[in-house]
C-alpha cells in the first residue's frame, strides 16, 4: 500500500525558517557585540566602519538620519559629533528618545514630515545625509527591488537640496536590477563615489552602501 502523500505545510515551513532565523540572529557576533556596547542594533557598527573608511564624522556637524528608526546610527552620531552637532533622524516608526537627537516621525518623501525636518535643521544645511532605508518586504524580489531602489532615489533628492556643498551621502542599496543607475546618479552629484559592504552586512544580503564625497549641487531648475 503505498504511503500518503504529504500535505505542504506553508505555516510550519515559515516557522521552521522563523526558528532559523532568530537562532542565527542571538547567535551573531554583531547583534551579541552590539547588546555588550549597548547600541539599540548591530547595524551600529556598519556606520562606524563606514565612518573611519571613508571619514566621514567630526564633532559639530549638522547630519540627517533617514529611516532612523530603532536608532543606532543615532546612538553613534551622538558620541562621535559631541555637544555642538546637530542630530536630526526621520522614520515611519516610532524611535525611543535619545538626548540631544531630534525626532521627525514620517515619510521624508511627504511635505509635511519635510517642513519638520526644516524646523528641525534650524536653517543649518546638512554637512552629512545617511540613509538606512529598507523596504517593507513583500517576498517578490522584483517589487523589493524597485522599492529599495526607489528609497534610495529619494534619499538622493533630499540631499540634493539639503546637503551644504562639499557634504557627504551614505545611502543603502540593494545590488540587482536598478542599482547601477542609482550608482550613476550618486556619482553624477558627487566627486567621488563608492560602493562598499561592511563587515557587518551579512554576507549573504545583497546590501550595499553607496558613498558619495564632496556634494556638487544642482541648479534649482534642473532638481
């Protein structure tokens, strides 16, 4: 007689990749250094790689975190730019408080959330814009794809009107359809332009971070 046939189990196969996950996750040396330093994620240390690769942090800048949220990029601006910088983060989620970091919560491609950040700047133009943007996975890599390229084209536009000339962009980017063009733009509005991956990307994500040095600005009419 011969056996049943066994029923695809969608629910269990997403717990079993679940369980996978999460051991992976308590499991890994940055999430684990990142609880030891106190920093709010792992994704800390991909700045400060960042940052002394590409120098891109001195105490008294002015800088704009994007998709700031849970707020660990924020946590290492706060102690590298010292009391006279100016931190200013946006994201659709909510952030826990950190002292001397001003909080937008919204959509920086909305006006409104747009004229809060201008409130917040005080006048001041960015001396560095950061984006850490991901999108809200949908499980079609095509349409992921699009989305993550699409924030970063946003991201883009935001720092060309708010960036001083001379300033620096680290935008996070997706390699796959759409992301040498994206690659282009940065290296069309800056003098020098780089793709790097830090040590604390997983090594199996497609994620990169582009970082464009010295902001050549637009003429308003061509923005």
């Amino acid at each position: 007689m011969r056996a049943p046939a066994k029923t695809l189990n969608p629910a269990g196969k997403k717990h079993r990749f679940r369980k996978a996950w999460m051991h992976e996750h308590v499991s890994d040396h940055w999430v684990q250094e990142a609880q030891r330093q106190g920093y709010r994620s792992r994704a800390a240390f991909k700045l400060i790689e960042l940052a002394t690769r590409d120098k891109l942090l001195r105490p008294g800048m002015t800088v704009v975190d994007l998709g700031a949220a849970p707020g660990s990029w924020c946590q290492v601006l706060r102690g590298r730019l010292g009391p006279s910088g100016r931190i200013v983060a946006v994201d659709l989620m909510p952030m826990e408080p950190i002292a001397g970091v001003f909080f937008v919560r919204g959509d920086f491609g909305d006006p409104a959330t747009l004229e809060a950040v201008e409130a917040a700047l005080s006048g001041r133009q960015a001396d560095l814009v950061l984006c850490d943007a991901a999108p809200n996975i949908s499980g079609i890599e095509s349409a992921d794809q699009a989305r993550g390229v699409h924030l970063g084209e946003m991201a883009l536009q935001f720092a060309a009107v708010r960036l001083q000339p001379g300033g620096d962009l680290v935008v996070k980017a997706f390699q796959g359809e759409g992301f040498a063009g994206l690659q282009r733009s940065v290296q069309a509005r800056f003098d020098k332009a780089y793709v790097r991956k830090p040590q604390a990307s997983r090594d199996r994500s497609r994620e990169v971070f582009l970082v464009g040095k010295g902001h050549r600005p637009v003429p308003p009419g061509e923005q």
